[in-house]
C-alpha cells in the first residue's frame, strides 16, 4: 500500500467498514483510529490514539509484536485468520475471535512510512460455526451409537434412506427375516416387489414425507420366500420413525419390524384348543350331570383338573374356587388328602385302579360314607397322564349293613339261648348260619359286578367322547327325548335349543321319515333292538348328513314304561365313498358291454390268467374254458408272441403300462384277429403282484388300414410314372421360354413346378408308408455333418418360399451315422409344416444343438399351436387335427418321420401351446469323431 494523500487517508479510515488503526513505522504509536476498531478493541480512543501500539495491547504484545516488526522490515503483509484472543474489553478480560491483517504503508520511495492495523472481529461467526460442528459430530457420534445399538437389538432394524427409500442399513435379525435377498444399496420396493401398491408402501411414504410415524401389530403381509419366487402370508409387528439429520430435515426412515407368525399360529392353536376342551367338557357335563355320583379327576400334582356338579355342591364351591386346588384347599382333612396323594402315587407306578371306602364330612349333609374308586387315564404311549376318580354315597347301604350286623348277633344271642333248650332249634340254627354264609358271597359277588359296572360305564362314557357320538334317552310312553351337544349339533341345532323327539324327525328327510318312525315303533312295541340309517338336513345349516341311529330298549320293572338309549354316529362320508364307488363300478360296467371288451388278469406269482367270457371268443375259445397262459400266447401270431411276451416282463419288472396291439389266430374257429390290449401293474405284497386289463378286437379296424395303405401304394406307384413325365415336360418347356417376355406363361409354369413337385413329395411319402409296413424300407447309414444339411434345407425352402422367415440359428459342425436322404426329408417336412400352419410374415427358427451324447434339430414357428390332447396322438398314421381339417393334407408326414427317427434309434416330440406356436424336436445319436471307417 502506498502512502496517499492525508486527507484521503483519513476519510478512507474513519469510513471503513471494518476497524482501521495507522500507526507510524517508526514509533508504533497510533495516529489514526476509526469508531469500528474501537467497538472491536473494546477500549477508549484516548487510550489508544497518540499512545504506544503496545502499551495499549499488552496482552497480545508476545504473541504477535514479532510479527509486526516483520512487517516493517520486511514490507510484507501479516495475515491472521479467525484468531482466538484475550482482549481487555471494556475493562475485563474477554476471549474474542478476529481476523486482522498488519498492511504495510510505503512512501514514493518504496520505505514503509506507516502500518495499517485492519481488524474484523469474526467471535459470533466463529462461535456458532463451532456450536454447528459440535452439534454435527455430537449428532454422527449419536447416530453411529444408535446404528451400533441396531445391529445388536434381538427385533429386525433396517434405515431407508432418501426419498427412494434406499436400505442403508439393515441388522442380522432384520437379514434373518428376509433370507436369500440382496437388500443393502437397494430401494425397498425394488428389493421387495411385493409391497407395492399395499398398505405398507403408502404409510411409508407418508411417514417419509410427512413425518408421521406409523404402529402397527399383527399384519398379514404376503412376502416371498425368495426374490421372484412365490409370496407367503406371514404376520408382521412394524413401527415406522422418521429420520432427521442435524438441521431436524427428514432424510430417511427408521423400521422396526419384528414378525410374529408363529406367535399367532401359536395363539389360534391355544384358541382352538380351548374351544375344544370347552365342547368336551360341555358334552362330558351333559352325560354326567345327572348322576347323584361324585366324579372328578386329578392331575399328576394332585390337584383337580375336574369336578361334577354333584362333587361341587357336596363341598359348598363354584367351578372357578375348586378347579386347580390341591386336595387340602378343597377342605379334605390332612390324613384323607395324604391318602389320596399315596394311592395316585401308587397308580403311576402300576396303572392300576384303586377302590376304597373313606368317611367325611358333606356341606350340608353331615359326615357321609363314600365307595370310591381311582382310575389311571393314559395317553396313547401308555403313561399315565391323570388319574380320573368316582365316589358313590352309601351312607344308607352302610347304615342298613349296621343294622344286619346288629341283628345277626341279636339273633345269634337268641339262637344260643335255644339251643341250650333245643337241639332242633340248633340245628335249624346251623342251616340258616349256612344260608346266611350263601348270601354273603352272593353279597360279595354282587358288589364286584357292581364294580365291574361302574368301570364300564366310565370306560363306555369316555369312549363316547372319544368317537364323537351322539347320545339319547327316550322315554316309550311320555316320549321325553334327551340328547347330549353333539346330537344337537348333527341334527343341525344349537347346543342350548331344546330339542324334542317330534323336532328331531322332523329334520329326517321326507323320503325317509315314516321309514324312520316305523321302524323306532316296531322296535318300541315288540322289544326289538334299533338300527336305523338315514338322512337328515340341519335346523340351521341346512346340511344335509347321512346318520346311523343304533338303540336298545329296556323295559322298566314296573313294566309300565321302556326306555330307550343309544347312539348316533355321523357316517356322511363314509356313505358318499359308497354311493361313488357303486356309480363308477356301474359306469366301467356299461363302457365294457357297449364297447364289447374284454377283461383279464394276469398273476405274476402263479403265472395265470383268469378273464371274461369276451376274452375267451376273441382267442376262439369257448366261454367255459380255463386257459392257462402258455396256451394264450400261443394262439399269438410267431412274429408278435415274443414282442408281447417282452412287454408282459417289462411291466412287471418297471411298472409301466402294458399297451400292445397284435394278432391271433381262433383256438377252435381257426379265425385270423388283431386285438389291442391295455393293463395296468398292480402291487400287492400280501397276494402278489399282477396286471390286469381290457382288450378290444380291432379287426376291423386293421384291415381297413390294410386295404388303405395298399390302395394307396397301388395308386401311388400308377401316379408316379406320369408325374414324372410331366415334370420332365415343364422343365423342357421352362427352358424353352428362358428368353421369352411372356411373363405370365413363365409365372404359370414355376407354379406348375412347384405344384408337381409337392405331389411328388406327397407320393414319395405315400410310397414309404407302404415300404415301412411291408418292412423294404431302406436306411443308408453315411457319416455327414448333420448342420450342414440343415443349412442346406433352410437355404432350398428360401427360394421356393418367399412368405415367411426362416431364419437358421448359428450352428457348429456336428457329426451323424444315419441316412442322409431321409433325415433331410424330416427336416424338409417339419420346415413346410411350420410354413402351412403359421401366419405369412411369421418367423420360423431352425436350430442345431449338442446335448449330452446327442444332436437335437429344433424347427419352431410361431403358428396356430397344438392342443394337449391332440399331441399325443399327433404322429400316428393320417391322423390330422380337428382344427386343422381346412388344411390340406393326409396325416402321413409326421408319421414317417416319427418311423424314420426310430429306425435310426432316435426320438421325435412337440412342446406346444394353441395360439402360441409349436416347436418340433428330433435327436440322433452323435459320432464323436469325424473320421470315417473305410473298412
């Protein structure tokens, strides 16, 4: 800076923006100071103008007075940027933040005259820059504890960041939920198709763009096991938080999802479960509610699992106070509940049961005597799960049994006095003491069939249960009918509706029901048992159901009434299988007598046929013989007997179909006959294993093909001379008119040519099906490159046909054994099928491809398609198909070519689709090398 005029200077200072102090080079005491120099020093003008630079800024002069020496020796500027200093502001001492710049002033002569102090105090800049910088690493370092604290949470955690939602992070539970996917640096709807356009997507966007957070439990969400694979309903717990960066502007989305599939599945089974075991005990409660007996059951823990309404009235509670008590906690004394506990105990040791008698108190009746018995209840492995228990009151059996022993001695007092008087007496005495005896054990023997009883009924309730039948009391003269839930339920009721005898019959089908009420009357009056099946529609469901009612009928002792009581299975099923069974037997039975067919079968073990009467004509047997099956495979013709014999062995041996067509010559009527028989293995290890099947005769169907195919060689042979003739005709003539202009006359006769040749060719073909059915058909096997004759079929097509695309695929030389004369005629004919059954302007693709051992010539078109089933009959001979009759043809080329392939032990097939075009393959066998043997 050069030194400038003084008031110029001046101005220049007093009016700057920033603070400006001149001091001279010499002295360093201030000669000039602006008003911002001294708001950024924080000291009076009188202490700096006039005064020591250094006087006045003692407490930076260490820090900074070599650097101003610097400058007026050097005559270079001193920068200092965004310093931090103690400055005495105002009288106390002050950190501030400034940027000053200690600027040299020189004279004309290039002498520093002057130096410009220029200051800007940066404090509040520097300040909040900091603060910002703090807040942004304390922000990464909380964001980074919060992202460490993700990967190690036991939920899933994944961020998305941007508005693409792209996943910037993702935890090791998060991974686990979604194995087999690429997820990180991908945009979640990319990652996971599936959410699109589903509830999912539109809160996540809202919470993305609207910050609005998002809970939700238990949503069914479809999710594929793999990318691209099939979606699988799983259930899903997931809470959406927006994201924020250090300027509080949303930058992505927190998601933490855990999936609860299998906690639901878990909850529907406790559900279920619970629904069931209320049903059983509802039908339990149903069955035993009306007994005046105590039954209860215990679990392994000896507490109640179970109690009757009888057992929780004699002790005073309700279900929720008794159920899951201990012995004790139901009020039994100390020594009964030991009691109990030891004789649980010792049933899971034998699983045996255990009867006992044991005294104490009723709530309301007192000390009572009880009979009880304890049964083990065992799961299907046959361990011990509960121990279920039935206590008879018989205070009043015991009372009378007291009063019987109190008069036996009475008696035996008086007996004694007699017999002192009475010998007589005594011995009558001696006579009653034995009859007494007697009927002590017939006592004796009663209680056990007593005992005998009640197991059974208690065996017979839970096996009612188990079954799931339906159970019913009716009274033969009031006609009171009660039923448990389950009978309700099948006749369609609810299980609180009250449901009469006349109500249940009337849910009896119309056609049945007087069948129904006939046969419970005559069952009712004449003391028979009741079996009874039919149909019913239910109350509500309108279901219909086939029933079994069975019954037996018990006449009280007052013989004024019987009752009746019994079961009701449900046997719907069971009577549907029956009634398809009968329809389909019914069916085969007509399809075999209207298509006149005959039925064998043949045992592997013993090696018999056994067969229908039709069976036995076709062979020229009569219908009463037994034939053995050496003598069936004699009456084959010899040409065909080992081809049949070798399809019987290997239907054995693989289980394939049996499907054979030959002839055979009449047993007795001498008669030539072509049968076709169809079977089908059947294992059986029990009985042996054997085939059995149908046989048709097609005779008639044979000669015909006979007569055709010969009229068709005749023909075919009378036609070909002529056509040759001719063809020789119009080449001569289409040599003639090389140089000729009439157009229309050359046009006409390529047309000509071209119409020959295709009836050639259709001869041609004609001529080989006759050669191929009397076996002089010729295969030249030669060793040629097989790609090369496709490029050469391809290439022929092109010029004579000019309305579709053929388009040969790149191929490498490949190697064949076969004749190359016929394998070009299979490529030729599958080409001009593609040309004939597809659209003009359509692309049909040749390729030749190696596979494995094997070369494969693939044509596909993109024509009118096959139907399924027409293709398994597409190569058989002049078979066409239905859609296609508008198309001209025979339906032999495909089944020479069929003929050809197999003689050169290869194979022909279709995959296609209608509308969708068709592709033709054949395989040959490949000759690895490309030498040919000259031997």
């Amino acid at each position: 800076m050069l030194l400038t005029d003084g008031e110029d200077l001046y101005n220049i200072v007093l009016n700057a923006p920033i603070g400006i102090c001149i001091l001279n080079a010499d002295t360093l005491v201030a000669e000039i100071v602006n008003g911002k120099f001294l708001e950024v020093s924080g000291k009076p003008y009188d202490a700096i103008f006039g005064h020591y630079y250094w006087d006045t800024f003692a407490e930076v002069r260490s820090q900074y007075e070599s650097a101003l020496a610097g400058v007026i020796l050097s005559g270079q500027s001193f920068y200092a940027n965004e310093v931090e200093l103690m400055l005495i502001r105002n009288g106390q001492e002050e950190i501030v933040f400034v940027t000053f710049v200690y600027a040299p002033i020189k004279d004309e002569l290039g002498q520093v005259g002057k130096v410009a102090v220029w200051v800007l105090e940066n404090t509040r800049q520097v300040i909040e820059r900091q603060e910002r910088e703090l807040a942004t690493l304390t922000f990464k370092k909380e964001r980074d504890r919060l992202e460490r604290y993700f990967m190690q949470a036991p939920v899933g955690i994944c961020i998305l960041q941007g508005p693409e939602l792209v996943y910037e992070l993702i935890n090791p539970a998060y991974d686990n939920m979604l194995v087999d996917r690429e997820l990180l640096g991908r945009p979640i709807f990319e990652a996971l198709p599936e959410l699109v356009d589903s509830p999912v997507q539109e809160m996540l966007l809202k919470t993305y763009y609207d910050g609005e957070p998002f809970d939700m439990n238990d949503v069914l969400i479809p999710v594929s096991t793999f990318e691209g694979g099939p979606t699988k309903y799983r259930y899903f717990s997931f809470s959406f938080q927006a994201r924020r960066d250090e300027n509080d502007v949303i930058d992505g989305v927190v998601n933490i999802v855990f999936e609860v599939t299998g906690l639901i599945k878990t909850q529907r089974e406790l559900f279920d479960a619970r629904e069931y075991a209320e049903q059983q005990k509802r039908v339990y409660e149903t069955i035993i509610s009306n007994t005046p007996d105590l039954m209860y059951v215990f679990d392994l823990d000896y507490r109640f699992t179970y109690a009757n309404s009888a057992l929780l009235s004699m002790w005073g509670k309700s279900w929720d106070n008794a159920i899951g008590k201990s012995l004790l906690e139901n009020g039994y004394e100390p020594w009964h509940a030991e009691m109990h506990e030891r004789e649980i105990e010792l049933i899971k040791k034998t699983k045996q049961s255990i009867r006992g008698e044991v005294s104490f108190p009723h709530a309301t009746l007192g000390r009572r005597i009880y009979d009880y018995i304890l049964i083990p209840v065992l799961n299907q492995a046959g361990e011990v799960v509960a121990v279920a228990g039935t206590t008879r009151d018989i205070t009043e059996r015991k009372n009378w049994e007291d009063a019987l022993a109190q008069s036996a001695e009475k008696l035996q007092e008086i007996n004694e006095e007699l017999e002192a008087s009475n010998e007589e007496q005594a011995a009558s005495n001696e006579e009653l003491t034995a009859i007494n005896e007697e009927l002590e054990q017939v006592n004796r023997q009663l209680l056990e069939a007593k005992q005998k009883i009640e197991e059974g009924e208690v065996a017979l309730r839970l096996a009612v249960s188990a079954a799931n039948f339906g159970t019913w009391f009716l009274h033969s003269v009031t006609r009171e009918f009660i039923t448990d839930t389950r009978l309700k339920q099948l006749f369609g009721y609810f299980p609180e509706e009250d449901l009469s005898f006349e109500k249940a019959l009337a849910q009896v089908r119309d056609d049945y029901r007087d069948y129904v009420s006939a046969k419970l009357e005559h069952a009712i009056y004449h003391n028979g048992n009741y079996d009874v099946t039919y149909p019913i529609i239910g109350y509500h469901d309108q279901e219909i159901r086939w029933l079994r009612c069975i019954g037996n009928l018990k006449a009280d002792p007052s013989g004024t009434f019987s009752t009746f009581t019994g079961i009701v299975m449900d046997i719907t099923e069971q009577h549907l299988a029956a009634n398809n069974v009968e329809q389909a037997e019914e069916g085969l039975r007509l399809a075999i007598e209207s298509g006149e067919l005959a039925i064998w079968y043949l045992d592997q073990k013993l090696g018999t046929i056994i067969a229908s009467p039709r069976f036995n004509e076709m062979f020229g047997l009569r219908s009463d013989e037994n034939v053995p099956f050496e003598a069936v495979i004699a009456q084959i013709l010899p040409e065909y007997r080992q081809m049949v014999q070798d399809a019987v062995n290997e239907t054995f041996a693989t289980g394939a179909n049996f499907n054979v067509e030959y002839a055979v010559t009449g047993f007795h009527d001498g008669k030539l006959r072509w049968v076709r028989s169809v079977g089908k293995y059947v294992q059986n290890t029990k009985n042996g294993n054997y085939i059995t099947g149908v046989m048709a005769d097609i005779t008639e169907q044979k000669t015909d093909d006979i007569r055709k195919s010969d009229f068709i060689g005749m023909v075919s042979h009378e036609l070909k001379t002529p056509l040759t003739s001719l063809n020789a005709y119009l080449q001569l003539l289409q040599q003639k008119l090389m140089s000729s202009n009439e157009r229309f006359i050359i046009n006409a006769l390529d047309q000509s040519v071209k119409q020959v040749k295709k009836m050639t060719t259709m001869i041609n073909g004609f001529l080989n099906i006759s050669r191929l059915e009397s076996g002089k058909i010729h295969i030249d096997l030669q060793h040629f490159d097989i790609a090369e004759l496709a490029a050469e079929t391809v290439l022929e097509t092109n010029l004579m046909v000019n309305t579709h695309n053929i388009v040969l695929n790149p191929v490498m030389p490949t190697f064949v054994n076969a004749d190359r004369d016929k394998i070009g005629q299979v490529i030729n004919n599958l080409i001009s099928n593609a040309v004939k059954y597809s659209k003009p302007d359509t692309l049909i693709e040749i390729s030749c491809v190696t596979v494995g051992e094997e070369v494969r010539v693939i044509v596909t078109d993109e024509g009118i398609g096959i139907r399924s089933e027409d293709i398994n009959q597409l190569f058989e001979r002049y078979y066409r198909v239905e859609s296609t009759k508008y198309i001209s043809g025979f339906g032999i080329g495909l089944y020479l070519c069929a003929e050809i392939i197999k003689r050169h032990e290869g194979r022909i097939w279709v995959e296609s689709e209608p509308e969708k075009g068709s592709t033709f393959y054949f395989s040959l066998p490949i000759v690895k090398s490309t030498k040919v043997d000259m031997d």
